[in-house]
C-alpha cells in the first residue's frame, strides 16, 4: 500500500506523543479500540477549566501507518480549540487531510471516537467536582 | 536502492542458471513438444523430458510420474478434485488441515458444496499435527488426506513420512502440497509414503507460472479425472500445450537445488538462527510462532509485541517481509494460520515473516536485525499497549471497547 506524504511524515515524525496523569482533573482520557481489531488509541486533552480551551494533547497509538497519522493530526488539530469546537472534529476531515483510501477509514473513525472519548472523560470529571477516579475502559 | 528481498515464501528470483536454461526454448528452440513430424517438437519434447527427469529425481520419483501444470495452485486442484471425483464410488470423505494454503483449502470447500464431507484437522500449539487425531478421523468414506509439506507462513515441517505410513495402512491415498519443502530440505516420495506431490517453480528460483503434480504410478497406481479437457497432454491428466522454457526453468531449478542443498540448507539455516539469536538478544517480548524444531531452516515467523504489523512494516519499507497483521491483508482479517496455532488475534496483529533465501547475505541479515530492533523500540514507544505493559497491567483484564 502507497502512503500519503502526509501519513509519512505523522509516522516519521508523530506530533504529541506521551502521556499525561490519567488521574488529574483537567486531564481528559480517551481509549479506544483494542488489541484484538490491531488498534489502540489513547488520546488525551489538558483542558484549562477557567476558559474550557484544549490547551495541549498526547496520544499514543498501537495501529497502522495511517491510525497513528490520523491521532497525531487529532492531536495538533485539538490544541488551541474548546471542548466544543473539539466535537465538531470530524473523520472525514481526517480522511480528507490525510488522503486515506477507504480501507483506512475506520483508522480515522477511531481518531473521531478517542477525541469523543476524552472528552467525555473530562466532562464526567468535571461533572463529578473533584477528581474522579481514573477510568481506562 | 531497491529493499532488501526477504519474503522468500512469497516467491523467489529466478537464479540466473535457471534463465540460461530457459532462454533457448523462447526464440530459437519454440517448437511444440505435441509435434511429433519435425525436429522442432523433437527438440522441445526433448527439453521437456529432460525436466521431467530432473524434477522426478529431486522428489525420489520416475520421470512417468511428472505432471507439468501451470503451479501449485493447479497442481493442488487436479490432485484433489481429481481425486474426489476418480474415487467418487469408493467415498466422498478428505481430510485436510486448517493451515493449509488457501489453494487446498479452497479447493475443499468448492468440493464441500458438490457433496463431499471435508475434515479440517485442527493443529497444535507449535503448528504441528496431531497424527492420533488423523488417525481417528480417517473413516471407510475417506477417499484422500491432504497435508502440506511445510507451512507457507510459519514454515513448519509435518511428520510426513508417519502420515504417508498411517495413509498406506488405511488405504486412503495421501497428496502433499510440498511447494515450499521442494528443493529447501529432502523429500522423497518414497520414503515419505506420497501418492500426489505439488509443486511449483517460482519458491524454488525458476520461472512463475510454472508447476508440477507427481502422480503414484505403482502401489498404488493412483488415476485422476483431469481438470482440463483438450488434446490429452500429460497421459490425459491434463491438456493444454506445454509450456517448454518454464518447464525447462523447473527442471534447472530442481536440478540446482538438488545439488545446492547440502551446503544451502546448513548456510540459510544459520542466517537465520543469527536473525533469530539478534532479534531476541536485543528486544523483549518477541515471541516465535510454530515450531522451532520442525521447521524450513529458511523461515522465521515473530511476533514483536505491542506493535501492531503494518505500522512495523512502514518503518522497514526498505526490507520486503510480510505480516500476519489484519492491516495488510485485503479481508481486514489476522492470518488465520496464526490463529490455527492458538495465538490470540492480538498476537497475530504484531507477527512478521521473514523468508531467508540463495541470493541474501549475513550483511543483510545484520542490516534487517538492526533495523527492525530500532523500528519496534519506536513504536513501542508510541505503543500504549507498551506502556500498559510497562506499568504491569494485564491486557487481557482490561474491557477493551472493541468496535
Ligand atoms: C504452500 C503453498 N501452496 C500453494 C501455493 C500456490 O502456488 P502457485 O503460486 O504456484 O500457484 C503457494 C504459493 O503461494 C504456497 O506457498
Ligand atoms: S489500524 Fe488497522 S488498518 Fe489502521
């Protein structure tokens, strides 16, 4: 299979690659996928609760070319955005910016779910008041 | 710089005394081998005999015994359907196993829906029949027990001499898809008790396109219905004209491997060992897949935990390897080789196979071994699996969304 020069270069040189606490408050967690399917996204977002911006993301990603290409565009693409704005990230958009083929597809439909699944994982947080318990699903 | 060729299983180069062998019969010598009336087909029928006679030697057998195909894949057809449908009165009964190349198995399935009853013997652990199981499996119905040689991804070598013993005392006739055990390690259709043998010329360095079935001519004397009607080529087994350089191709491919394979074999298996040896010195977690005892000494098929393969295969895009991965294969489905063994799908997902073959070097062994440690620790570093591992979670405990 040929890659986008765009896939290359996320592959070559992932943007946002680490780590957060999982257990902090202003840390949103998303998991997705398993390894099982030959994919695992971890995504996750440092939110400043005072204005709800997406001040930095990581991700981690056990997938092809093309699932790690798609969570480190996710990654750049969610820093500088609010929690809102984030939800409007779509993976078509991925799919257009990366030039996916359609077998790759569901790679940008695990990056869409992640960037839904920290999210949530914030918003259950913030929701809850104090820092919640950390859940890896 | 072209990537460095190591999925020898896949196929293989031609050897360049392979090429001189063939080269005549394209321009010069094209004569039909059929034409009985001029020195053109005599020439060719010449050629052709003389392969025959070379590939009968390879395999223990005479040159009567050679049927010339198109390659495995017909060659496993005729065998099989031709079997199932010559013996249609005796049973309807074939036993093969589940890691078979899909040549067989889909062949058994198409028979499967015409009637037959097929047995898909499941295999242990390290890849490897269980012979009590075949054993049972064999009723008055079956007319034919399939197995291959060696594996194509795991290059596992079978008992076959036991299977072809436990065939004869039962009766039933025993065909062996030896494509990849052909030329790479000794076989003989008589000491290994085969009644049909496949092969094919392009895993052997000759030319693709081109193959061979052996068919018993004497205890028993195995007969077929052909597969491809015509002028009645290869004693009515199979019509078509043949094809003289291939078949020429074929011949100096089993005459080359069969005078190289002493020193071949000892060489190939010590690239390998040395891949194998660096690989687990350097990297934690890798895993062999199948049988380290018997098994091609050409082939190593590894596991490389938490890195998912195709990703692994983007970072060595200057080595030709393939994965078990479901990401490389067109179904979006984990090799079911793999799976055959036990392994769990997430496994299967990080497997790579290297094929090592005539034309490699221990500087590229040493190139593939460095290259992939560098690319694993990447993406282990990238790998959340990894980092999951690290920490000590059991990744079997974790309740994984699964989509
Ligand atoms: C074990 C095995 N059987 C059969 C085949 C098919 O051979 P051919 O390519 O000659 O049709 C192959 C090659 O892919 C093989 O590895
Ligand atoms: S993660 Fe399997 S195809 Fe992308």
């Amino acid at each position: 299979m040929a890659y986008s020069d765009k896939v290359v270069d996320h592959y070559n040189n992932p943007r946002n690659v680490g780590s957060f606490d999982k257990s902090r408050a202003d840390i949103g967690t998303g998991m997705v996928g398993a390894p099982e399917c030959g994919d695992v996204m971890k995504l996750q977002i440092q939110v400043n609760a005072a204005t709800g911006v997406i001040e930095d993301a990581k991700f981690k990603t056990f997938g092809c070319g093309s699932a790690i290409a798609s969570s480190s565009l996710a990654t750049e693409w969610l820093k500088g955005k609010t929690v809102d704005q984030a939800l409007e990230i779509k993976n078509t958009d991925i799919v257009n910016e990366l030039s996916l083929p359609p077998v790759k597809i569901h790679c940008s439909v695990l990056a869409e779910d992640a960037i839904k699944a920290a999210i949530d994982d914030y918003k259950a947080k913030q929701g809850a008041g104090a820092p919640a318990e950390a859940v890896t699903h | 710089m072209k990537p460095i060729y190591f999925d020898n299983h896949a196929t293989t180069p031609v050897d360049p005394r392979v090429l001189e062998a063939m080269l005549p019969y394209f321009t010069e010598h094209f004569g039909n081998a059929a034409s009985r009336n001029h020195s053109y087909g005599w020439t060719a029928e010449d050629a052709v005999e003389k392969a025959r006679k070379q590939i009968a030697s390879l395999v223990g057998a005479t040159s009567k015994e050679i049927v010339f195909t198109s390659g495995a894949t017909e060659s496993n057809n005729l065998a099989i359907k031709g079997v199932a449908e010559m013996y249609a009165e005796k049973g309807n009964h074939i036993i093969t196993a589940a890691t078979e190349h899909k040549a067989t198995l889909d062949t058994c399935k198409h028979l499967e829906k015409k009637g037959c009853r097929i047995t898909y013997l499941p295999v242990k652990g390290d890849g490897l029949i269980d012979l009590d199981m075949l054993r049972d499996a064999i009723t008055e119905k079956t007319i034919l027990v399939s197995l291959m040689y060696a594996n194509n991804e795991i290059g596992v070598v079978q008992p076959i001499a036991e299977i072809g013993k436990l065939c004869k005392e039962k009766g039933v006739l025993f065909h062996t898809d030896a494509v990849q055990a052909c030329g790479k390690i000794p076989v003989n259709v008589i000491a290994d008790g085969v009644d049909l043998l496949s092969l094919s010329a392009h895993k052997m360095y000759g030319p693709k396109g081109v193959g061979a079935l052996y068919v018993r001519r004497k205890g028993p004397r195995v007969q077929l219905t052909a597969q491809m009607d015509g002028g009645g080529h290869e004693r009515g087994m199979r019509s078509g004209t043949l094809n003289v350089p291939g078949i020429a191709g074929l011949g100096a491919a089993c005459e080359i491997s069969q005078n190289d394979m002493p020193t071949e074999s000892v060489r190939l298996r010590g690239l390998r060992d040395r891949l194998r040896a660096t690989l687990e010195a350097n990297l934690e977690e890798v895993y062999i897949n199948g049988s380290m005892e018997h098994r091609l000494p050409h082939n190593l098929n590894m596991s490389f935990a938490y890195v998912e393969g195709e990703s692994l295969l983007m970072g060595i895009n200057d080595i030709a390897v393939s994965s078990g991965s479901a990401c490389t294969s067109a179904t979006l489905e984990p090799s079911y080789v793999l799976k055959a063994l036990g392994l769990g799908d997430d496994m299967a997902h990080t497997s790579i196979r290297f094929g090592i073959g005539r034309f490699n070097t221990e500087e590229e062994v040493d190139y593939v071994a460095k290259k992939m440690i560098d690319v694993v620790n990447k993406l282990r570093e990238l790998s959340p699996l990894w980092e999951m591992f690290k920490e000590g979670i059991d990744l079997s405990k974790v309740q994984w969304t699964a989509h």
